[in-house]
C-alpha cells in the first residue's frame, strides 16, 4: 500500500500547485436547520468542530489553502454567485462528507452538483453513492455476481414483506434501516429470534424513520471492515481492520449499534495478523466488490465472520469515515502512515481518478 501512494506522489509531484481545496462538512453545532429523526439523530454523521479544525490544519500542513463550509447550501450558493472556484487558474476539488437531513440519498447531493460545474470531488459518482446507501439494492448486485451475503428480506412502512417473503420462525436475524449508515436505528434489540411478535417492532422501526427496513441472517462472530482505494485502474487494500467490543476480537451477538458508535466503546485490531488465510480471502473479495458497485476513491467493505471461517459482506461504504478514529486511519497508520499522510492519499488519488478519466476520454 504503501509503494502504491509514493508511486503515485512521484507521478503527481507537481498536483499541489494546480488545486484549491474545499472542505464540504456537516459539524455537530454549526450546521444548522436540518431535519433530524425522533430516534437516534443523524448527528451522530456529523463531525466534531475538533474533527473538522484538524482536517483543516492537517490539509494546510500539507500546503493547501482551504476553503470551508460547514452547510451543503452555502457552498452551492457561493460556487453559483461566485467566480473564485474558477478565476484562480486552479483547479478546484471537494473534500465532501456532508448529508444533512434524512432524505435518503442526501449524500449524492454535492458529488452531483460537482459533477455537473466541472468541480473534482473526493465521493464516488452521485449514482453509486446514492446505491451503496441502499443496502437492499447493493446486495442484490453483489448476489447477481455470487459474493457472500447473507439472506435478507425487505420490510415496507406500510406493513408489506417484499413478494410476501419473510424469515422462518426461530431464525437469529438482525433488523437495519435499510437507507441509514452510522447504526442510526440500531440499538440491541435489533438482534432477535424471529417470531410473528417481533412483526410489530419491525413495523414500528420502519413507520419511526420513514423507510423500509432490510432483515438479515444474523452471523455470530467476527466483524472486519476492509479498507480499499480505488483511483480508477488500480484498486488496493490498504488493511482489513477487526472491530473489537470491550476488548474481545470475537463479537458472537454483540454489534456496533448507535450507543456504542457514539460512545467509542469498540476498537480495533490488525485483522491480516490476526487470520491471515481468511484475510486474504476477505481482500480479494472487497476488491471485487469495489469494482462491480463502481466505488472510487476511498471505500470499505464490511463482513461478518463465524467461527469456521465463513464469511459474507453485511455493508458496504462509498464514503467511509475520514475522522482520526475510525478505521480508515487507523489501517493507514498500521502501514505505517499517519493521519495527513491518509489525507494527502485521499487527494492524490482523486487527482489520479480525474487524470486516468481524461486520458480515457482523450483516447
């Protein structure tokens, strides 16, 4: 991994000079007038000021001048009423993490806008950030070309089962809204054995949040996420990161529900250490499904494990973390980088998507 981004630093030395950057973020505080759920909040999306301000310092120690906005609206209005993205003679590029509201696919809002002003972006396309948020629609891809998933079922607000198919009572399955990311939605409860009672938690589930509610076979064991970088031709795994609950590597029921995310109550561990053998077949996998889903730039595929091995992918992330803590960074630093080391990643290798694109459209 680490070969990759100084090969690429030694072929974009002189990308510094052509960029101006623009931070695009949601910060707990600061962005205001958004609508929010009567359950968990989406501001468990939303950076810290503190998470913000050192993604800041950490693009201007690497020689950028960086242009803020903490609201996704203020940003679309000074690009329109503005000349500056385009007068300097640079290039301007998006850093967007921003996704306010509940609306599902709020996250393809500025990869859009981007795409249609000849802005450069970090985020996948606007389609393939709007799929990757649909966890249904995503696994449905990823069944078509035989990846390892686990059987799931849809549940509408209205009452409905997708085609009236359900699970089998005294099946272990877990309940996740279907649209949502950051376990917004999920508490422990959501892992049970299913029975016709548990139709009215799954009902009021979908009713409180407005979607559809996807219900899966639950996996006892291990939970990695997979780590990968795509900049159009290669596609590299930076690391398969173990998620670790009160210092146990072997999760069996436990899950990184709201209340855990938000208190920082897990850790993580070096999964290519830990299992070798599984590892190599859990890279091989991500990668693949990286590029059937058409992911870019930063993106982490997550399984579950039991214990003889057997794995399938439960999630998959077209716009993981880029925070200090979580486990993005932390497979960068177990390569031996640090976290402006994993920034300027992130911008050479949108710098080398954009270039690999033009040269395909000029060919």
């Amino acid at each position: 991994m680490l070969d990759y981004i100084k090969a690429l630093s030694e072929r974009l030395s002189s990308y510094r000079q052509m960029l101006n950057l623009y931070l695009v973020a949601n910060v707990r505080g600061m962005t205001q007038d958004f609508v929010d759920y009567a359950g968990t909040s989406v501001v468990s999306e939303f950076l810290t000021l503190n998470q913000y301000e050192l993604i800041i310092e950490s693009l201007r120690m690497l020689g950028f001048e960086v242009g803020s906005y903490f609201d996704e609206n203020e940003f679309i209005r000074d690009c329109i009423e503005s000349y500056s993205f385009r007068s300097t003679g640079k290039q301007a590029l998006v850093i967007n993490t921003a996704q306010k509201g509940t609306a599902i696919g709020r996250k393809s809002l500025i990869p859009a806008f981007c795409d249609l002003n000849g802005l450069w972006h970090t985020n996948s396309n606007a389609y393939v950030v709007s799929l990757t948020r649909n966890k249904f629609h995503c696994d449905s891809i990823l069944k078509a070309h035989s990846f390892p998933s686990p059987q799931n079922f849809i549940f509408f607000p209205s009452g409905e089962w997708l085609l009236d198919k359900k699970p089998l009572f005294g099946e272990k399955v877990i309940a996740k809204l279907n649209g949502e990311t950051s376990s917004i939605g999920l508490t422990k409860d959501n892992v049970f054995i299913f029975d016709e009672s548990k139709e009215d938690f799954i009902k009021t589930l979908s009713q409180s949040y407005g979607q559809p509610v996807i219900v899966q076979a639950f996996i006892e064991g291990y939970e990695v996420e997979v780590s990968v970088v795509n900049d159009g031709i290669a596609c590299e795994v930076v690391l398969p990161v173990g998620i670790s609950i009160n210092g146990s590597k072997k999760l069996d029921e436990a899950i990184l529900d709201y209340e855990a995310r938000k208190n920082l109550a897990f850790g993580f561990y070096n999964y290519r250490d830990y299992c070798p053998s599984t590892s190599f077949k859990l890279e091989e996998c991500a990668k693949q499904a990286i590029k059937v889903l058409g992911i870019e730039g930063f993106g982490r595929v997550d399984f579950r494990i039991d214990s003889s091995g057997n794995f399938s992918i439960t999630d998959v992330a077209a716009n993981p973390h880029l925070t200090k803590g979580m486990s993005f960074n932390y497979a960068f630093q177990e390569n031996g980088m640090n976290y402006n080391d994993m920034l300027e990643a992130l911008i050479l290798i949108t710098v080398a998507r954009y270039k690999n694109k033009s040269q395909k459209i000029s060919t």
